[in-house]
C-alpha cells in the first residue's frame, strides 16, 4: 500500500528584467571558512519533474546557503535520498530511485559517510564541491481505476456522483495532485447537492508494481442533507443592515450549495457602500436542519471623485469627471453627479453642416445627478431618480436639452429587475432635417437579466435587456411617439480555464407614431462606432439626408461577433466582425444594405478589467462618406 503525499510544481521564476542576456547564477566562490558546493540533478527531461525535485531537494534549496564543513552537506545529502523517492512517487514514479554523489564519494547509509565527508573536505578554500542527484525515475505509473463508497462500503447515487468524477482516461499518470484534485471534486460534488460537511475519511491507494498501476478508493461522509437558514449580517455601523438583508435573495429552508453562497456573494457586492464582504458558514446545523449563514462586510469611505478620458480616431477625446456618496443617508443611498465633456476632433462633416444651417463647434457636454434609494421600507423595491442637462453634439446633429426620470426598481433575484417610472425632457434639434423644438413625457417600461460572471469581461452567461416608452400625446408629449429597444449578448468558453471565449450581440430597436422629420434626431436610432458597428463614425449608418448627412432612422438592427483568445494570463487577442445599421422604417427593411466590418483587438488584462485596443476595418464604404480606411478604439472593458 502506498502513502500519497501532495507535490506540485512550484512557480514559474519572475520576470527578470535585467536577467535578458543570461540568467544563469553566479558560482559562490571556495571559502576557507565553509564548503560551497555546486549541485546538479541529472537523470529526467521532464521541466514538471525537474521543477518539483528541486523543491523537494534540500541541496539544491540551500545551495546559495554552504553548510560550514563536510558533515553538515553530508546530512543534507542523507535528507535528499529520503525526500525525493517521495517526490517521484508524487509525480507517478513509483519505482524511481536516487543516488547523490560527493565528488566520487556515493552517499549510501552510515557507512558511506565518513569517506563522503572526506570528500568534501578535500575541496576546501580550493573549489566548489561537485555534488550530483542522479535519478532514475523508472516507469510512469497510470491510474486504473477510482473508487467511492460511503463509511458502510456503499456505492453513492450518480445523481448525487456523477461517474465523470471516477472515470479514468488511458494513461493518466498517477500523481498526487491528480488524485487530490479527484477528490476535491468529489467533495465539490456533495456539498453541491446539499451536503455542507461533506468530507473524504479515508484515501486508500494501492499500488501494482507489476501492471504499473494504482487504484485509488475513496471513503467518503457526506454528513446531513442541509438548506440555509438564518442569514445574519455583521460590521455594518453607517449602514442600515435591512439594506444589505433585502440584496440577499436566499431564505431560510431554500437548498444549501456553494453556488448559493457565491450567489449571495455577488448580490451583496452590488451594495455600494460595501467595501470587503466575508460570507462565513455555521459549524453546526440549527434546529431546523438547516445552515446558519453569517455576512461579514466593512464599509467603504462615502465619498468618491474621479476622471476617465476616452479618445476614439473617429468619434473624437472625451473626458468625464464625477463625485459620488456611496451612503448619503445611511440607507445605501447613493448620489453621484457626472460632467462630461466630448469633442469631435476629426469633425468630418463640419463642412456639411455649415452648408445645412447647422450651428456647431463640435463641443458637446453632459451634467447629471443619479440618486438611487435601495430597499424602500426594506423590500426589494429601489427608487432611481435622474436629471441631465446638456448638448449632444454628433457629426451630424446638435442637440440641447434637459429633463429627468424617477422610477421604482423591482429586483426579483441578483440576475433579474424590471422598472417603471415616469420621463420627461424637452429641447431642440437640429440635424439637416431642419429643427425640432419637442417635450417628451412618457411611462417608461424596461426588463433587465443578466446572469454573466463578470461586468468587464464576461466568459459565460446571458445579458437581455429590453423596453418600452409610450410618449402619448395625452400625456403632454409632442411628438407622440414609441420607442421600443432590446439588446441581447451571450458569452461562452471554450475550456474550463475560459482562454477561448466566443461572444455575441444582437441589438434591435424601433420608433413608430411620427414621420421621421419630426422625431427629435437624439431620440432617433443610428449605426456606428465603437459600441456598434466598429470602423464606421459614431452614430452616421443609416439613412442620409441634404447634403448627404445622417439623418438616423427610426429602427436599428446590429450584430456583433468575437473571438476572445488569452495568449498569456495579460495578452488576448479578439477578431470581431460587426454589422449593422439603421432603417428609415420603423421595421428593419430587408433591401436595404446593412454595413459590415471586420477588425482584431488587444487586450491587456488587469485587475480591474481589460484595457481594449480595436482596429477595425470597414468591408463596405459609404458612396460621399467620410469614413476612413482604419479606426483605432482604446477604452477599458470588453466591447460588449
């Protein structure tokens, strides 16, 4: 019977800098006073196995370290011939065998120790002692067969086991980390089917030198089948802790799983006044059978101010600035106030817009207050609240206006709200359509889920988001008019460690009640730019009017498609190709040509997100467009 014992590759070496042109260590220099040696292991090619019995060797470890006479490096080697059959037998080498030499004397027992001594001495103040690990590893032993039973010798339920955690493949070496690993998941296994203390009692491997194979059985205590109960929130002091309660969407008897802890998790993180979140599991079972849960957070420093820049080749610099209270009132209120500043630099249709009466300097600017009150009276219901003012200046439209929303929130679950509220703003535009002076009042009705892993960069899940906004005339609105938008992304990866990931987009929207003219062109729906279709200028696909300028359309159809590749933990690569444009219809029209480009991307991943660098190409150029032949995007988070 075999002892197995927990061996891993130890770290990929830093980085060096200045180690480019050769990093090789420099030799200690002989010494009078200590016996500096040079250690070389010899005997494998395997960088995995070379890696781990250099962990293990206690010469090579302190080899920078001279033990002061010959008997000292004569213990370390004795250690070594202890240590590393153990390593080999990790890494699967269960017949392996080592021998250290002291220049010619063979480290060998007790025996041996007075002439390896000698040895060494013979080397002092003159040159670094040789010292060689040989290994032979023997053959590669391979898994045969995985076991589990319960503590009475029963087989467990595939539906609780599923046969994927015992079924071997042909040739899996038999190493430790890979029969820990089957274990863990084991575990994994049962605590996701309800059993929080779930444990393995015993790890049984037996070894068969003649097939050169092991077999390995696991036994196994799921202990009680448990749900979660009493959820206590802990550490809040400026924080009304009924409003952390009500972002925990788990109650008391609902089924106990890991996935229900990190769900509440990521819930609770969503809370902005939150700083560090621990979600700790009870010892025991209370009463009920059930798990008591314990949240522990710290509270964030209230306030916040800070500034972005953005720069596109083709929509132009932009910077934002804005300050934020994360707790205005102790209830998890939050206020935050955004000045945003834009400017067209490129301005490729400056001279277009002078010909149509278009008064611009291609300056726009943005000031607005976003004040959210979570859990009304301690129910999952948010009041959201904004107000803006400001001029939207696009490369072909001008528009000012000002106006506000107040709307209450439902959150069904972490992934899934709706809201309604009432809007209203008014303004004017200018576009070559001629000027538009309008007040829009309307309901608006929107549904938003989202169950990704991640806001920046997402490797799996499901974003929808979808509304509706009757602006009626009754209301006081004029135009009366009805927008509708619905945006839909999907993300999945290719392998477990999510390196390859495939995304998509799908984006539609539609204007009916009010001939095109009459639609303010801010409320109109346009194609292009790096949130849409990459290559073209923002906002210009879709119908043209005087002087060839872009009108927008009162429907959109768009389409984005990527390939996400990490070629180091930092470096991705993303191909993409986009599609898209807008429709003078408030249907998309099937004659009419939808726009296409196609483009690679750089991402460098960081702690906080992906930077994204996007050059993209359009496929089809517009007849009197401005679009030039390559666009440059650089902006934090992925796409989409």
């Amino acid at each position: 019977m075999a002892v197995l014992t927990a061996s891993m590759p130890g770290p990929a070496a830093a980085f060096d800098l200045f180690g480019l042109f050769g990093g090789e260590e420099a030799p200690l220099e002989p010494s009078a006073t200590a016996l500096p040696y040079a250690v070389k292991i010899q005997g494998t090619d395997d960088d995995g196995l070379l890696r781990i019995l250099e962990d293990s060797s206690t010469l090579y470890r302190l080899r920078r370290e001279p033990p002061p006479d010959g008997d000292g490096l004569v213990r370390r080697a004795e250690a070594d011939i202890r240590r590393l059959p153990d390593a080999l037998s990790g890494y699967g080498y269960y017949a392996g065998r080592v021998t250290v030499r002291i220049d010619e004397a063979t480290v060998s027992g007790e025996p041996s120790v007075a002439g390896a001594v000698r040895a060494a001495e013979r080397e002092r103040g003159r040159a670094l002692v040789p010292v060689r690990i040989a290994v032979d590893p023997g053959p590669l032993y391979t898994l045969r067969r995985i076991g589990v039973r319960d503590a009475r010798g029963r087989p467990f339920d595939e539906e609780v086991l599923p046969p994927r955690l015992t079924r071997v493949d042909d040739d899996l070496p038999a190493r430790s980390a890979t029969v820990l690993a089957r274990e863990a998941a084991i575990v994994d296994a049962l605590r996701a089917h309800g059993h929080p203390f779930a444990k393995v009692i015993s790890r049984d491997p037996v070894v068969d030198d003649a097939a050169h194979v092991m077999d390995v059985t696991f036994t196994v205590e799921p202990g009680p089948l448990a749900g979660i109960g009493e959820v206590s929130v802990r550490g809040t002091e400026a924080l009304d802790p009924a409003v952390v309660r009500s972002f925990i969407y788990a109650e008391p008897g609902d089924p106990y799983s890991p996935k229900a802890i990190t769900d509440m998790r990521r819930a609770v993180a969503k809370v902005e006044g939150l700083g560090s979140i621990r979600i700790r599991e009870g010892e025991a079972l209370d009463a009920n059978g059930n798990l008591p849960i314990f949240v522990e957070v710290t509270e964030r420093e209230r306030n916040l101010i800070g500034v972005s820049a953005r720069y596109s080749t083709v929509d132009g610099p932009g910077v934002r600035a804005y300050y934020a209270n994360r707790n205005l009132f102790g209830g998890a209120e939050t206020l935050r106030v955004d000045a945003d500043l834009s400017y067209l630099g490129n301005d490729l249709y400056a001279q277009q817009r002078k010909l149509a009466g278009i008064k611009s300097d291609g300056f726009g600017g943005r000031l607005s207050a976003t004040f959210v009150k979570p859990a009304l009276w301690g129910t999952r219901n948010d009041l959201v609240a904004n107000v803006f003012a400001g001029r939207e200046a696009q490369q072909s439209y001008v528009v000012d206006s000002a106006g506000g929303t107040v709307g209450i929130r439902h959150r069904f679950s972490d992934t899934f709200f709706a809201q309604v509220g009432v809007e209203g703003q008014a303004g004017r535009s200018q576009d070559a359509l001629g000027k538009v002076d309008y007040r829009l009042v309307g309901l608006p009705v929107s549904l938003s889920y989202d169950s990704t892993d991640s806001l920046l960069d997402p490797t799996q899940g499901v974003r929808l988001t979808a509304s509706a906004t009757p602006y009626a005339g009754f209301l006081g609105s004029d135009p009366s008019i009805f927008v509708a938008k619905a945006t839909g992304s999907t993300y999945y990866a290719l392998d477990d460690e999510a390196r390859y990931v495939l995304a998509g987009r799908l984006g539609f929207g539609s204007i009916s009640g009010a001939s095109l003219e009459d639609i303010p062109a801010n409320i109109r729906f346009f194609a292009g730019g790096g949130g849409s279709v990459r290559g073209f200028p923002y906002r210009t696909l879709g119908p043209r009017g005087p002087f060839n300028l872009p009108v927008g359309g009162r429907s959109l159809l768009e389409a984005s498609l990527e390939a996400r590749v990490k070629i180091t933990d930092t470096i991705g690569l993303v191909p993409f190709f986009d599609a898209g444009t807008a429709f003078a219809g408030s249907l998309p029209d099937a004659d009419e040509r939808i726009r296409k480009a196609v483009g690679l991307g750089l991402r460098y991943y960081t702690a906080i997100g992906p930077i994204r660098v996007d050059v993209a190409f359009p496929l089809d150029h517009i007849k009197g467009n401005h679009e030039r032949p390559v666009a440059l995007y650089i902006s934090l988070g992925q796409a989409f």
